[in-house]
C-alpha cells in the first residue's frame, strides 16, 4: 500500500475530531472567527516546536525557501482561512454532516484549480464525476422545509458558504502541494513540516491582527476556551501535517479524493454525537457524491 493512503486516511480521523470541537465552540462560546483563530493559534507552537526539535536533534538546517514557495504559502494560507471560517458559519445553517459535504465538494474542484494552477489536469471520466458531484450538490442545496426554486435554494446562505468554502480549500490544497515541490530533493516528511510550519505561521500572525484590530474581546474568548481550543490546536496540527504529507507524496485531487472518507465520519458525527437527524434526500446527495468521487478515483 502507498503511503499516502492510510497517512490521508489518519487526516481524514483528525480533521473530523477538529470540525466536530470547532462545531461546539462555534455554537456555545465563540464566533466563526474565533474558532478558526483557534485551530492556527493553538496548532503554531507545536508545529513550530516539534520542527525545531527536529532540527537541532538532527543536525539539519532549513532548505532554501524561495520565492516561489511563499507565494503558494501566502496564497494557501489565506484561502485556508476563509474557507474554515464558511465552514464553522455553515454549521450554525445546516447540520454537521450536511455542512461537511458542502466542504467536500473540495475534491471535484481541486482537479478543476489543479489544471489550472499545475497543470494537472482530468481525463473525460473525471469530467463525467464532477458533473455527478454538480447534481449531488442539487440535492445537497435545498433547505429542509424550504420553498422556493432551485436555483433559489443554490444560491441560499448555507449553499455559498459550502460551496466558497469547496473553492477555498481546493485552492489551499493545490497551492500547499506548490509549495512543497519548491522544496527540491528534501525528503517528503520535511517537505511537509516545513511548508506547514510557514503556513500557519502565517495564519496566526494574520489572524491575530485582525481580531486586535476589529474584534479584542473574541481574543479574550478564544483565551477562555483553551481548555477545548487546545484539542482543536492539537487535532489540527496531526491531521494538517497528514494533509501536507499526502500532498507532497500524491497528486492533490487523489488526496482530495480518498479524503472523502471524512464524509463517512462526519455522518457518524452527526447522528451519535450531535444527535441531528439526516433526511431522506441529504442522504441522497451524500450518496451521490460518493458516487462521484469513486468515479473520479478511478478516473485520475
């Protein structure tokens, strides 16, 4: 078995448990800035931390970091961060398991932003899956209970937010596997280390001042919650640097791809943890979706 398979897999784990934390703080203490604030401020010192150590017990230095990889650096920090804050805001619209396949339509838009961005592109059969992944997202995009045309219900709060939230972390992901590959020769664990470490450095430091500018007391909030907010830094830090692995050992769409067992974890969290109820066409799309991403596995 290829390495990046169960090291995406372990992502998949962690990335649950870190939405599922961010879902309750979001709901209960803080707003969707400060539970995104959260994951990079808690997560920075480890990653930092365990990098150094690395460092100094190995005797190694860092590679040079060109030009090139702060853009993809910058580029994906930024994106990562407005996409997290769409999805702790999509979870105060919709439920967990919902909201995270709104996210999880990553993977059809991470083949269409890597074409784009490096070049790597789809064959027919892929383009046939993100034309399925589209009407799962038809499904996926009417509110329970709701009027109106579907158009009407695509273009609602709760389906934007999924959806910006889809194109964000599609960019994110393209642009972190560009930026590890500007790393050379270093073997892919450093590669990964690395560029995470840059990354979200970057985030925390803008992040922190945003919120010392436009919002003080969330700081505050973010401080009171560390209790939690500490297993958001530590679950973010694990399943960050899987993702940031995976991406330097794998195409990004195959990684985005098999991620997709999340949504499988997510459904689990949803009915056992949070109690919500799954209706009969969410569980359609979901379905759907699935369907689509296998055909894009095989297809890539």
């Amino acid at each position: 078995m290829s390495l990046w398979i169960p090291v995406t897999l372990a992502a998949a784990a962690f990335q649950t448990l870190r939405f599922m934390l961010q879902k309750s703080l979001s709901t209960t203490q803080l707003s969707a800035t400060g539970a995104t604030f959260a994951r990079f401020a808690y997560s920075a010192p480890l990653v930092l931390g365990l990098l150094t150590l690395y460092l100094v017990m190995s005797g190694r230095d860092l590679p040079a970091l060109p030009a090139a990889f702060w853009f993809f650096a910058v580029a994906g920090g930024l994106a990562q961060i407005l996409a997290t804050m769409c999805v702790v805001a999509l979870f105060k619209q919709r439920n967990f398991a919902v909201g995270i396949t709104f996210k999880k339509t990553e993977v059809i838009q991470t083949a269409l932003v890597g074409l784009l961005v490096l070049g790597e592109g789809v064959s027919a059969g892929g383009f046939v899956a993100i034309l399925i992944g589209l009407l799962a997202v038809g499904l996926l995009s009417r509110t329970p209970g709701a009027d109106g045309s579907w158009l009407k219900q695509l273009t609602n709060r709760a389906s934007m937010l999924g959806l910006g939230s889809g194109v964000l972390f599609a960019i994110s992901a393209v642009t972190y596997r560009g930026a590890s590959l500007q790393l050379g020769e270093t073997e892919p664990a450093l590669r990964a280390a690395i560029t995470l470490a840059a990354v979200v450095t970057i985030q925390t430091v803008v992040m922190a001042v945003w919120l010392v500018l436009r919002d003080r007391d969330e700081l505050k909030a973010v401080w009171s919650t560390r209790r939690v907010a500490l297993w958001v830094g530590i679950f973010s830090m694990a399943g960050s640097f899987c993702w940031f692995l995976a991406f330097t050992l794998q195409n990004a769409a195959y990684v985005k791809a098999l991620g997709q067992v999340e949504l499988v974890l997510s459904l689990l969290a949803s009915t056992l943890f949070f109690k919500e109820t799954i209706t009969g066409r969410e569980i359609a799309g979901m379905a759907l979706l699935g369907v689509s991403i296998v055909l894009l596995v095989l297809a890539i």
